[in-house]
C-alpha cells in the first residue's frame, strides 16, 4: 500500500505540472491598484482584459459608498447563522424580491457563492429516479452538481440540438422505467468560448419531450437581453427557463448568487437546499451592496450600451485584422492562436512586458493541444483607445509568433518540460 500523499506530491496535475514555470506571473498573478481598465502588473502599467466586472460597478464611487457604510454599521458578520436558523432579515427578503422580478421569476433564493450554491441546487432538484441531460461544456460547478446526483445522467455534444435530442430519446425511455423526471441543464454563456447556450433550440424541444431547464447565466446576467435579464431574454424565451441561476460575481462585482424559479420551486429550495441550510447566510455587506449593484443596474442601462460599445470596437476590430474569435455571441471575446504551452508564455510575456496587455491564456487540457486561446474580457470601463493599442499589440504578436520569435525564446522551457 501506499501513502496517500506520494501521488499528490509525484504528480501535481495537468495544471500544477507548471507551476514552478508559471507560477506569480502566468498563474496566481498580483494585479495591483483599483479595479479598472488599467491596472498595475509588477510595477508596469497594464491594460486589463481579465477582470468579469462587465458593468465598471467594481470601483464606482457610489458602490463603493454602499459597501463601506453597510461593513461600518454591520461589520462583516451580520447575521450570524443560517438563514433558516437565526440568519434571516428583511433585507435578504427585499434582494430576493428584486432579483425575482428582474430576472422575470416570481421568486427567488440567495447563495452564498455560485459555485457550491449552483451544485446544491441541482443536487436539491433531482433523486436518484430522475435523469440529467447536460451540455458537455458546461462550467465546472454544473459538472460537480451533475456528479453528486445519485441517477442517470447524459452529456449531450455542445450546443448540438440532434445529441440533445437523441439524449432526451434515452432520458425519456430511462424515465419512464425509473418513474422520475428529466432535468436539462445549459449556461447562458459558456465562460471560456464565449458562446450562448441554445436555449431557444432547447425550448424548443419542450414541444416533444418533457422535462425541465435549468440555466445557469453567470455571464448573461447584466449583459445580455433589452432590460439586462440575460441570455433568455436576449433568446426570447426567459419564461419557458425553469431554474434561473447567476451570480453576483460578474456584473455585480460582488460576490453571491442567486436561484430564481416558481414559488413553488423557491419554496421548496428554501428547505431543501443543502448549501444554504447548513452554511451561513450571506453578510449584509454583500446583500446591502447587492441592492445598490441591482438598482444600478435597472436605473442606469447607459452602462450596458458603454459596455457593448466597447465589445463591438474589439470584436470587429479583431476580426477585421484577421483574428480567429471563434462563434462567441456575448461580451467574452475569445482569440485563438496556434502554438505550444512555452510558445503561449513567452507570447503571453511579450504582450505583458513589451505592450502593457494583460490578458488571461487558457491552454491544453481546457482547450485542445496546439491551440492557445487569449480571453479578453472587456468591460465598461474600457475606452475605445484600450481597443486600439490592444489591437496593435495583437498583430504585434501573432507576427512574432508566426516568425518562429516565440519557439526560439522557449527552446529552453519547451526541453525542460518535455513539450
Ligand atoms: C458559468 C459560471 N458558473 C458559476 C460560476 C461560479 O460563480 P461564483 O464565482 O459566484 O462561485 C462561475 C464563475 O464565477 C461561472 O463562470
């Protein structure tokens, strides 16, 4: 037998093999400075398109006005417990009201954080009668909900309506045996390539088969659709989503989440949902400042047209240059590059140190080996002149990367790792 710890301490993982290369610079970065367009990276002034602060709202004044005299009057503890126990207040009830109604539900329950509350909530949803039929793609805390659910369960290719269907053919026979229920799960947007779900092609199909919808819009919320409702409002079809889930970590530069349904279905989440239950419910500081962000939201759509001003100068600005974005339909603008791990980093270096671009790079196991995707994120904070240098900056680097610049200044990495 052996120690549990050697594995961990021989193999790090797919990601943690690079650490001693990547670590304080390409991952675990300091950004320094207020929340902005421009930030400082190890002293140097960078342009940021890394932060999901969509709205600008992370830094405002006003918000940051709302914060600090809720911390002062409340500190960060108010109210301790659960909110089923003794961590209850009016407040609480009033975001969950205005959430409700500006997500177009009737009700709505607040999470501490998307992530575990959004796998509670699917995990709350189903027994091990019913089936999850769930797009291949989606974020790591749907794949972690999916994998505590009991039941069957089917990935459908992404953002393929035949595969959902032919999964939903399955589900349907699987449910009629079992006596339980079909719960389908998409995202709003998918984080990394950028690209709404289906939703319309998945309502669709509620036509021939029965099941339920589950969104989780983590992106959409704030950004996409007339009044900021998300991706179903921009699709048309937000009433025909069953379960509504975003987070406050996004447009709402906060953090929290929220779970928008029926009453019914709130009701019985209210009792049900393990995350909130047993776990402490969220301070006043974040529900207060959550007021203030919604508000902002409902009252000041000039910030989502600034936002979009700027998506659109990037995106048509990148395509126009030539650049591979991919099918991205939202604010996350994805740019694909060919090249290998170290090739990623000494490019990633090169627009950091040399263009002051600080973007995130994702590469293989996300995305498939060879190919290295810079996600910008741009934001309302954002001016057209950012767009403008960083599209300098881009055809800077894909030059260099297409003459060989960036092999040649790995070579060294590229050995030592065995790339
Ligand atoms: C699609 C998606 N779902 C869920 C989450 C998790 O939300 P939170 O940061 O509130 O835990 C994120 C990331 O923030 C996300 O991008």
């Amino acid at each position: 037998m052996r120690d549990l710890f050697e594995r961990i301490i021989e193999n790090k993982g797919p990601l943690g093999k690079w650490a001693s290369q990547a670590e304080g610079y390409f991952v675990f970065p300091k950004l320094d400075g207020p929340i902005s367009n421009r930030m400082k990276f190890q002293g140097k002034d960078v342009i940021t398109w890394s932060i999901n602060d969509y709205l600008g709202l992370a830094n405002l004044p006003e918000i940051k006005k709302v914060d600090g005299e809720a911390a002062l009057e409340h500190g960060a503890a108010y109210p301790m417990g659960a909110r089923m126990m003794s961590g209850h207040t009016e407040f609480h009830e009033q975001l969950e009201n205005e959430l409700a109604a500006f997500s177009q539900k009737e009700a709505s329950y607040l999470l501490n954080f998307g992530y575990q509350g959004f796998m509670s909530v699917i995990d709350a949803l189903v027994t091990k009668d019913d089936i999850i039929v769930y797009d291949v793609d989606c974020h790591a805390c749907i794949i972690d909900g999916v994998r505590l659910h009991m039941g069957k369960r089917f990935t459908f290719v992404h953002n393929d309506p035949e595969s959902l269907e032919k999964n939903l053919e399955r589900a349907t026979k699987m449910a009629e045996q079992t006596g339980g229920g079909i719960l389908v799960i998409s995202e709003g947007v998918f984080g990394m390539r950028g690209e709404q779900g289906i939703l319309k092609e998945i309502v669709a199909l509620k036509e021939k088969f029965n099941f339920r919808l589950l969104v989780d819009d983590a992106h959409g919320f704030g950004t996409l659709g007339k009044t900021g409702a998300g991706a179903g409002e921009e699709q048309g079809v937000q009433d025909q989503i069953d379960v509504y889930l975003a987070t406050f970590a996004k447009s709402m530069a906060s953090i929290g989440a929220f779970v928008a349904a029926d009453q019914e279905i709130i009701n019985y989440l209210k009792y049900n949902l393990r995350s909130q239950m047993f776990a402490k419910s969220l301070p006043m500081v974040y529900v207060k400042g959550a007021l203030k962000r919604l508000d902002m939201l409902r009252t000041q759509p000039e910030l989502k047209a600034k936002l979009w001003e700027n998506v659109n100068a990037l995106q048509s600005g990148l395509k126009e240059k030539g650049f591979d974005i991919g099918t991205t339909t939202s604010c996350v603008t994805p740019v694909y590059l060919n090249g290998s791990i170290p090739e990623a980093m000494a490019l990633v270096k090169d627009l950091r140190e040399n263009h002051g671009i600080f973007c995130s790079i994702v590469v293989y196991p996300v995305i498939p080996k060879g190919l290295i995707l810079l996600r910008l994120i741009p934001t309302a904070t954002h001016t057209l002149q950012d767009v403008e240098e960083t599209l300098v900056a881009f055809s800077a680097i894909r030059e260099r990367l297409e003459n060989g610049t960036y092999k040649r200044l790995s070579a060294a990495v590229s050995a030592a790792m065995g790339e």
